[in-house]
C-alpha cells in the first residue's frame, strides 16, 4: 500500500485537488509544479512544495529526496488549441517531459504512476457512444495525440522497468479553482463571465456533446488508482452527454444571468459528440461518478460566488 505520493501538477485545478484528498487520507504528500498555470495558494499547506518544471534537471534531486512510492502525474499543456497553434510545445512539455519524469521513477524505485490521460481528446470522433476503452484511438489535436503517446510509453517501457501504471482517461473536467480566465473548461469560463455580467461566447451551434464530470469524482478515482487498476487505462466520466447548450442554460439559472449567448466558429481540432462509458472502472477501480450534473455546476458557482478559500 502506498503512503508516500508525488503529485506533478499539484498546484493546478485538477492535481490540487487529488493532493487534498491524499493528505486528508493520510498520505505523505509532495508536489511539483512550475506556476506556469497553477497557484501556489491551491496547494495544501501539509504538502512540501517543488517550483520545478519537469524538463529541469533539479527533477531529478526532487524524486531522490523524495522516494514516493507512488506518483500521480498530471503536470501537462491543458490547452487543445494551444496544441493547434504550436504543436513543437505541445509535444515537449506532455510526450517529453512525461517521458522524462517516467525514466526517473523507474531510477528512483518509484513503484508506480497515475497518469492523467484525456478521454475527451484520445478517441476523437467515436464509432459508438457510450465511448468505452476498447474504441480506436484517432485523436483530432496534437493534444490528444500526445495524451496518446504518453499512453503507449507506460505500456511499452512500465514492464521493463518494472513499473506499474494506471492511466484515468478524464472527461471534461470542471468545479472549484478552474481558472475562469484560462482557454480550458468552458463551466468555468461560462460562470466567470456570467458572474461579472459579460458577453458569453460559445464556438460552434453550442449543440456539441460532452461528458461533464465534477472534479470531486476525479479525486475519489484517484486515490482508488494508487493502490489499484494495474496496467489499466479507465476512463472517468458522468457516463451521460450533455450538450454546451445545457451547460449555458443551467449556469444562467444558477447566477441570473439574461443575455443570450454569442456563436462564434467552432474550434478545428473539437470532438463533435462524445461521452464515456464508466463500466471498466467500477470493475476494476471500485469507482463511479456521484456527482450529477446539476449539483456539480452549484458547486461550482458557489466556489466562483464566494471569496473565502476552497478547503
């Protein structure tokens, strides 16, 4: 069983979380994070904090100082069209930097990684919903197809090395500390501009479909992972579609806001419809989502209402 844990990203929306959760389990809790996208307020007070960046050489002197058991890696580029725009940075920080940070587990006698994939951005167009596992995998961005990349390293190289893994294909993840300024997460962009009274803005008919899931889930799937699903790629997901369109008009309800939104050119690189099927990880994991869509978003715009801190 683990009980020490490095979280990559840990001071970023979605690896702020998963530390709370693992120092409130009672796990000895490290992070690295560069600040590139992440605050340093998110991070938990009982957890030891490293500014490095994973293509750093001072990585190296942080898994050695550290020797978690177990590492959680979701330091990455978020952004799809980012990766659109400049694919070369894409690749560097989420196939190289990944790589990297694996060849240094495998080094430091780390006995395992969670690696944060992309169920939403891997699949591309899928051949049948719910998308589950075994579907082709024919990303639309060079950001799914470095999620992807990353996926076939731990498959091929985790064996060698000794290494285990479990890979958590994430749905379109959203909730408290989600950057509303950011080019990620549209509940987060929508709640800020709906909050401050702005012109919102959605690409395309708005009638795209994803799978909506409150970060809270996310935590839960992975403490599960630390100590379970070897060699197996889950994805983490509601299970259930929701269009942008339902998205707007929930989060209109929950803040009072009257404007009608804008439609501007859908996104090159966007997935049309998708969301995912969950049976894998309740067989393997023990997990599945509890968190409807509804009481997610009033979370969420409570976080975004309120000015007090999210623990």
């Amino acid at each position: 069983m683990a009980s020490k844990v490095l979280v990559t990203g840990g001071a970023g929306f979605i690896g702020s979380h998963v530390v709370d959760a693992c120092v409130d389990n009672g796990y000895d809790v490290a992070v690295v994070d560069d600040l590139s996208t992440g605050r340093l307020e998110n991070v938990h007070p009982r957890a030891r904090f490293y500014q490095v960046d994973l293509n750093e050489p001072s990585l190296a002197e942080v898994l050695e100082t550290e020797r978690p058991q177990v590492v959680v890696h979701h330091a990455a580029q978020i952004s799809v069209k980012v990766s659109m725009q400049d694919p070369y940075r894409d690749a560097q920080v989420n196939v190289l930097g990944s790589l990297r940070l694996f060849q240094l587990c495998h080094q430091s006698g780390v006995r395992k990684v969670v690696f944060a994939s992309s169920g939403g951005a891997i699949y591309g167009d899928p051949q049948r919903l719910p998308c589950d596992e075994d579907q082709p995998t024919l990303p639309l961005s060079p950001y799914g197809i470095a999620k992807m990349t990353v996926e076939h390293y731990l498959r091929v190289m985790c064996p060698i090395w000794g290494l285990d893994y479990t890979i958590l294909r994430y749905g379109n993840v959203y909730g408290p500390r989600q950057d509303p300024q950011g080019e990620a997460g549209v509940v987060a962009i929508f709640t800020g501009r709906m909050l401050r009274g702005e012109p919102v803005t959605i690409n395309g008919d708005g009638e795209q479909t994803r799978d909506y899931v409150y970060v809270g889930d996310l935590t839960s799937a992975n403490l599960l992972a630390l100590d379970k699903g070897s060699s197996e790629a889950c994805n983490i997901g509601s299970g259930a579609p929701a269009s942008v369109n339902e998205v707007f008009a929930h989060l209109a309800r929950l803040t009072g806001y009257t404007l009608s939104p804008h439609h501007g050119a859908p996104l090159s690189g966007e997935v049309r419809h998708i969301y995912l099927s969950v049976d894998r990880a309740w067989r393997v994991l023990g997990w599945q989502p509890t968190i409807r869509l509804g009481g997610g978003l009033a979370r969420t715009v409570d976080f975004f209402r309120s000015a007090a801190p999210a623990r």
